[in-house]
C-alpha cells in the first residue's frame, strides 16, 4: 500500500448493535474498492475482519480489527467494532483512535440499545458521525421507519440524503436526494441512470426539504436564498454538509445491502467528502522535559510521536502493537523513546494491518494507523516519541470489569502456563484482570460480563492448550464476637524429663474496630504470669484469629485481656503459653455470642426512567438497601444501594435482561455488617462440609 499524507487519511470507527452488519459492510467495502476479489461472509467463516477462531466459532466479532481501504485518492483506516457489550474494551480502544464513526442500523431491527450506546460514544468522543441502513436487501426492512424513529429519539439533525428503491420487497436501486436523481442495480456494486418512480415522490419531497433546511442553517446568505426559494447546488449542499457534519450539526443517513454490496460505494464516497482528516481535529500531549503543553495536532512537520492504542498478541504471528501517529512521519529506522517506560524502541519495519495480515510500509504520516511489531517495553496507552522531546498523551478511559469468578486449573502443574497465557490476554484486553485472593486461597478473573469470562476460558483451551474452570467465588465473610466472656485454661503435659506448663486466664468482649483483627492488654498483678511469657500470649492470639472457631474465616473486633493465671519455673515455655492461650481463645471466642459478618458494597445503578421500579424491587430481592436517587441527563436514574457481596453474582446478566442492555452497574466495597442468622448457618454448615 502506497504512503498516504496526513489530509489523505480518514480514521473510521464502525458502531453499532451485535449483529447489525459492521463485519459484513468492512467484506463489502473491501470488495467494492478492490482490495479483495470475492466477498467473505460470517456464516462461512472468511471474513477479513473476524479472523480469530473464537469469533469464527462463534459468528459475532469479540476485538476490534483496521481494515485499510483505498478510494477516491484517500485511505480510510476502518475499525471494525464488537457489538456485544461484554468488549466494550474493544470499542473503547477503536474510538479513541478514530476521527469519525459509522454508526450502522439493521433495516429490519431498526434502532436498537447498541445504536443508542453507539451514539452515547460519538457524543462523549465527540465524533463526527453518519448513519448506515444495512440489509435494505431483507423483506420487512424499512428505511422510513429507522429514519423516523432516529429523528424521534435526536431530533432534526437526522438527515437522510439518500431514498431506496424497492419493488417486490426488494431493493433495485435508489433516489440520491442531493443530486435529485435515481440510479437502479445492474450487478454486485454495479448501477446505471433511471427516472425516480412515481411512488418514490411524496417521501421524496419531504426528505429533500428537511435536507434543504439543514443546509440553509449554515448561514444567514444561505436561509436568504432559501426562504427565496432559490436552489442550491449540488456542491453547495455537499460544502455545507460537510461543514455541519465536522461540527456534528448534521448526521446524515445512508444505506444499502452488504451482501448484495450495494450503496457501499455511496458510502465509502461520503466518508472521503463529508469526514474530517486528522489534521481537522487537535491532540495535544505533555512535553515531559519542559512540562508544558505539546500540541501534535496530527502535523507531520513536528516532532515524532504515536500512542499505542492497542495492542495484539497472536501465538501465531507475534505481538503487533497498533499506533495512531499524532505528529511527524514514522519511518522503519527511526529510534523511538517511550516515556511511560523509559526505554527505547527500535521499530525496525512498519505495517498497516489488513485484519491479521501484516502489510509492510515505507513511512506513516502524521493522523495515519498502523502497526509495529514487537515491542518489548510498550503496552496498550503508552506515547512513543523521541528522547529530544520526550511526550506523553492522555490515556484513554476504560470501562471497569466488574463481573468475577473463581478459577481453577484442570492440570495440576499447568499453573505457571495459565498464568503465562493470561498476562499475554491482559496485554491484548484492556478489561482483563487477574486478582489472587490469598484469603480465600482462589484465583479470581474479572471482566465485563459471563460472556466475555467465558470467551476467555474458550481462548486458553484453543490458543495456548491450557484448560480452566469457572466456578463461583467464595465471598470473604469475617468473625466477631457480639457478648464478653471470661475463660480459665490450663495447658499442661507430662512425659520424661521436661513437661509443658501454661495457664492463662483471660477475658473476650467486643473491642468495637472492625479494621483490627484483635487488641491485646494485660492486667497481670503480682508476677502470676512473668513478662517474658506476654509475647507468647500475644503470639497465640495472633494465630488464632487467622481461622476463626466458627466457620473458619478471619476474626475482627475483639478485645483479649489477660489479668492472670500460674507458671511453673522448670515446665514452663513460651510454647506452652501460647498453646494455652489458642485454646481460651477457642473456647472464649464461642462462649461470647459469636457471629458471621459479610461484606457489604455500595452500588450505583444506572438505568432509563422506566426501568427503576423493577431495578429497585430486584435489589430488594437481593437483601439490598435502596439509599436514594439521583436524575441524570437523558431520562437516566442513577439508583444507590447498599447489597450483600453475595448478591452481586450474576448481576451483571440479570441487569441487561432486564433493562433490555440500557443498564449499567459499578459497585465498591463499603463495610462488614452482621449477617442474617439463616445466612449464618447454611455458610457455617458450607464450610463444615468443605472441612
């Protein structure tokens, strides 16, 4: 692939719901501009895009793929998305890279949860964007109705400018509103002049003046000419459209059929005319030698500088780490410095990807996306720059897995391999975490939802041969004790030559710090106990609160005073006294009211108005505590909670069935608080089974 200029480049991120046709548009587009010969199709697993075993197998995309396609003198960089929302990781990785986005609707589905989560990224990345109608080709698909319920939910910048031709429920060609002309199908891609059918009129009108009114609020020259009834010309529209898509003031909307690759071409068209160049956008990063501002701005006459925005690790071909070049132009032999890390790296070769194909390049021009393989000290947010001017961008924002499980390894000895296989994972997945909780003695993965775990078990087998099980994590519950207690215990043996001899007396209440495992005082009077014998005593508490007496979990909130006991000057030992000392523990810690604590989090419930009612009667179900509400912008509520730990598994899936995808969750630790006496007894009976 030839070099492109900075104002060459279009950066086009593809969103939008699981399964609306993002994968099937990137194989029409391909073969529409000539970079393949024949179409890929899902269900025959040989798309460019979905090039992993996993998504073959499954027939949806789970990462983000570049797809590099040339048309019209320009290279526009296509960032085929996951719609599922388990890897929105993905997405975010993809959006931050991009200039602009396709956000594509099912003509048959119409606009569904993915569409409206798709719009919420432009808004937050503040993308420029335009709409996609896909299977036009379909039987019950509507055009109208997509684009009335778009204008409903935003409003009059939904601006259609092309209408389909449908005979027999099938789409022949279309009306171009601009132009005010008709084009019909001959062949894949292929189409020729017709008139506009008769009953294509009155929509037709209605399109083309809300298009014309859209147009002539650019300016005041414009409404003149307008309110005049003057018409404007093909290029004035396409002028203004422009202006008012950069701006976000218009969202125009397109469409066609992916298999039949029709109104693709049209598409690829209007991203070169009407989507900025990178060089129309700003990016400013910090210059760490000088701590000020450093705009790049996309401007190939500054300094070098990239930041790695993903990152890939194939067992196969390696590890590719894929940069958006911010300033300069990038060339094979170039030394490049990562402040983040301190190191520096030698790219060697560059290489724009074509799904997992690596094709090699002389340069990369600022604004321009490609990849370099194997850097050893780079990961997924790091700025690749020069040590002359050593920069560093904002790193990207991602969402927080909060979905866990325990995991366990089926192959005793394949640990070390699993641990290996998942750090590679988490340098490619963002929202991958591994936590080893030495309390519960369980390896815990977290990330965005069942699936997504799932997905990940399914990767280990298949890619590195390493089998895991998920099953649910065991919750961290402590031990308290709630009454006082007054214990008397006597350790004492006797076999040939020396003996053991201890005997403390001691008392248990409660010591009200939920944080300290156990306070330690003596009240010993008269040498009862000699002092050298108190860390003994101490050394004993210690390791009994480790396992409590009561199901085995760690121990909280009590108080231990020793105020006497006996020793004997030859039997006597530090061993002895700290073995008298667990027994009264044991002994004191169950005579004094002792109870179970489980944790408890703090929820916050982000859902649509009409969903809070069910949300708040499920977390009741769940033993939560609704503390309050607050409105957010776009008829959201955000519903917080108190809940049990043990009523968060599963949350994730139950909250999407639910709130039909719309909600979302995030959730802290809080406290420990006594739990529920039939909670208790079924933990307590757990764990005696499990003993």
């Amino acid at each position: 692939m030839k070099v492109y200029r900075t104002d060459e480049i279009r950066n086009v991120v593809l969103l939008g719901h699981g399964g609306c046709g993002k994968t099937s548009l990137t194989e029409a587009m391909l073969y529409v501009s000539g970079a393949t010969n024949r179409m890929g199709k899902i269900s025959d697993s040989n798309t460019v895009s979905d090039f992993d075993k996993e998504e073959q197998k499954r027939g949806f995309s789970i990462s983000t793929t570049l797809v590099p396609i040339e048309w019209e003198k320009a290279k526009i960089n296509i960032l085929d998305t996951p719609g599922y929302f388990d890897f929105v990781g993905e997405v975010e990785e993809a959006v931050s890279a991009a200039d602009a986005a396709v956000i594509v609707v099912s003509g048959k589905a119409g606009v569904q949860v993915g569409t409206e989560k798709a719009w919420e990224l432009c808004d937050k990345y503040n993308l420029p964007r335009m709409i996609y109608v896909t299977e036009m080709d379909v039987d019950d698909a509507s055009f109208r109705q997509v684009v009335e319920d778009l204008t409903e939910k935003y409003g009059k910048k939904i601006a259609p400018h092309f209408q389909p031709i449908r005979e027999n429920e099938k789409l022949v060609g279309y009306v171009n509103i601009i132009k005010n002309a008709a084009r019909r199908y001959t062949g894949v891609g292929q189409r020729e002049e017709c008139e506009i059918p008769d009953y294509c009129m009155p929509n037709l009108e209605k399109l083309r003046d809300s298009l014309m009114e859209a147009v002539a609020e650019t300016s005041d020259e414009f409404m003149e000419r307008y309110f005049a009834g003057e018409e404007f010309s093909i290029e004035e529209i396409r002028a203004a459209m422009r202006t008012e898509v950069m701006d976000g003031d218009i969202v125009p909307v397109a469409m066609g059929s992916n298999i039949q690759a029709q109104g693709v071409a049209n598409l690829l068209s209007d991203i070169v005319r009407f989507f900025p160049s990178p060089d129309k956008k700003k990016c400013a990063g910090l210059n760490r030698r000088t701590n000020e501002l450093y705009e790049a701005d996309y401007d190939f006459s500054k300094a070098k500088s990239a930041y790695v925005f993903k990152t890939m690790v194939d067992p196969f071909i390696g590890k590719y780490s894929f940069v958006k070049v911010c300033s300069g132009v990038l060339k094979g032999d170039d030394i490049l410095y990562n402040a983040d890390t301190d190191a520096e790296e030698k790219p060697g070769k560059l290489y724009t990807m074509c799904g997992n194909k690596p094709a090699e390049v002389s340069e990369l021009f600022a604004g321009d996306i490609g990849a370099i393989a194997k850097l050893s000290n780079t990961r997924t947010g790091d700025t690749l720059s020069t040590k002359t001017t050593p920069l560093t961008y904002a790193r990207t924002e991602y969402s927080t897995p909060y979905t866990y499980m325990k995991y366990t390894v089926d192959n005793k000895g394949d640990e070390d391999k699993v641990s290996q296989a998942l750090s590679k994972m988490m340098a490619e997945d963002v929202t991958l975490r591994t936590v080893n909780d030495s309390e519960n003695r369980q390896a815990l993965i977290y990330g965005m939802g069942d699936q997504h775990l799932e997905v990940i078990a399914s990767k280990l087998a298949a890619r590195y041969k390493v089998q895991i099980k998920l099953e649910t994590p065991k919750v961290a519950f402590r031990e308290t004790i709630r009454k006082n207690s007054d214990v008397d215990t006597k350790y004492k043996k006797q076999s040939g030559g020396h003996g053991q001899y201890g005997h403390v007396k001691m008392r248990f209440e409660p010591s009200g710090d939920m944080e300290t495992p156990y306070i330690f005082e003596e009240e010993v009077v008269g040498g009862a106990v000699p002092k050298n014998y108190f860390p003994a005593v101490e050394k004993g508490l210690q390791d009994s609160v480790v396992k409590g007496p009561l199901a085995g979990y760690p121990v909280v909130g009590v108080k231990a005073v020793l105020y006497d006991g006996s020793y004997h000057p030859v039997d006597s030992s530090e061993m002895a006294f700290k073995t008298a000392t667990c027994q009264a523990f044991k002994k004191g810690f169950m005579e004094a009211f002792p109870v179970l604590l489980e944790p408890i989090a703090t929820v916050k419930v982000t859902v649509p108005d009409e969903y809070t009612g069910d949300v708040m009667g499920d977390l009741n179900k769940r033993r939560g505590r609704v503390l309050g509400m607050n409105p957010l912008p776009g008829g959201k509520q955000e519903i917080e909670a108190d809940i049990p730990m043990t009523g968060l598994f599963g949350y994730c899936t139950v909250l999407r069935s639910m709130t039909g995808g719309r909600g979302n969750y995030s959730y802290e630790f809080a406290r420990y608080e006594q739990a529920p006496s039939d909670v208790q007894e079924r933990e307590i009976a757990a764990r005696a089974a499990e003993e």
